[in-house]
C-alpha cells in the first residue's frame, strides 16, 4: 500500500542553524501538506501547497518557513532559523482529494 | 473559526468494554469529519471518515456517525483491545472556507489493560 514517507525520523539542531525536512507524498497525490506537533499539544496545520505555490498558510508559517517540491518526488519544509519553540513533530501529508495521509513524522529538537 | 472538541482524557478501560470517546465540532460550511489514531512513536493513521450527514464511518471495529443537529462525531468500539492503546485524534476538513487544511481536536489517549 502506498505511503508518506519522511526524512530524518529525528534532527537535532542548534538555535540559529537552517534545517530542511523531507518528505516523499504518495506518487499519485496532487495536494501536500505540512503540520507540526509540540509535545502535548493539538496537531496544528502550517501549509498547504496544490499546482507548485502555497494555497493556503497558517499565522505559523511566518518568513522563517519556507516549502517546496524541487522534483517530481519531493516536498521540503525549511526552516531557515530555527528557535527553541520549533522543537516539535513535523508531519507530511498529501491527498488526492479531501483524505489526507500522513508520514511518520520528523521529531525536531533545537538546542 | 473551525474548530474541533474531544473529551478529556486519558481513557484507561479494560479489555472488551465499551468505548466512547466524544467529539463536538463547529464550522462554517459542510465539513468533512475524519478520525486518525497515533500508535507509540507512530505517526498519524487515517483510522475513519464520514463526508456528510447521517454517514457512519466505520474500520477495525470501530464506528462514528456524522450528527449534523448535535454537531457530533463520537468514536465507539463495542469491545476493545490492548492493541488499541493510542491517542485518538477527531479532525474536520470544512472544504467551504479553507483549501485542505484539516483542523484538529486535542486528542484523547486511550489506555486499555488486560
């Protein structure tokens, strides 16, 4: 069965430092989605992106984020200066439509 | 806004109760109603959806029904295992007013003994 994948599992960066996390959507999607986790807290959308460009953001994704699909495959979330409270799970989605799937994550710890 | 709320939890049950987990919901267009189950150091597992009043979703034994008048979609398993231990999550997508983004209630973990 086809699935979201992402890459790392886990990254452990240092206050300051870009990181960039992957993710792999099912080949057949068209919409792709990122949403982050703080422990304990609800899963809360940041980006949703349909045809190369953002449809729509949340008041999260400030400048300091940035998404992309540099091929046919791949869909990045980049943070270009991360602070302490970026330190969550990041999740990948896609959907062909409305249901959307979700990769395992990436548990992101700044320092 | 949209927004989704699911009772407090932890849940902690013993093997073949009954389970009820409570989500109320309020948007602004027809929203579609899902639940996802996060399994120990897992991500997020589709677990059943319901796209319009009066559907009942159902998979691995477990059911909701979209109740447009209560603006409800409570989670029910009529007898549940260890193997369900995990935090529930009750989400809506309202397609009317947002593009994809799904918004999601707080979750609610579940612990079920032998």
């Amino acid at each position: 069965e086809p699935e979201v994948t992402q890459t790392p599992s886990h990254q452990v960066t240092q206050m300051g430092q870009e990181v960039i996390l992957r993710c792999v959507p099912i080949s057949n999607h068209l919409y792709f989605y990122w949403y982050r986790q703080i422990l304990g807290q609800k899963v809360e959308f940041l980006v949703s992106f349909y045809n190369n460009e953002i449809s729509e953001k949340s008041e999260i994704f400030d400048d300091q984020f940035s998404v992309e699909r540099p091929d046919g495959s791949n869909f990045t979330l980049k943070i270009r200066s991360t602070k302490l409270e970026d330190s969550a799970m990041y999740f990948c989605a896609s959907s062909e439509l409305e249901t959307q799937y979700f990769g395992p994550g990436t548990r992101l710890l700044v320092l | 806004g949209d927004s989704v709320t699911q009772m407090e939890g932890p849940v902690t049950l013993s093997e073949e109760a009954f389970l009820t987990i409570n989500c109320t919901y309020t948007a602004t267009g027809y929203p579609s109603l899902f639940w996802y189950v996060q399994y120990p150091g897992e991500g997020l597992q589709l677990l059943l959806k319901a796209t319009k009043a009066d559907d009942k979703g159902s998979n691995k034994g477990f059911e909701a029904t979209y109740r447009k008048e209560t603006t409800s979609f409570h989670l029910e398993k009529g007898s549940v295992q260890v193997s369900d231990s995990a935090v529930y999550f009750c989400a809506l997508y309202d397609g009317g007013t947002s593009y994809g983004k799904l918004t999601f209630g707080q979750g609610t973990i579940l612990t079920v003994h032998p």
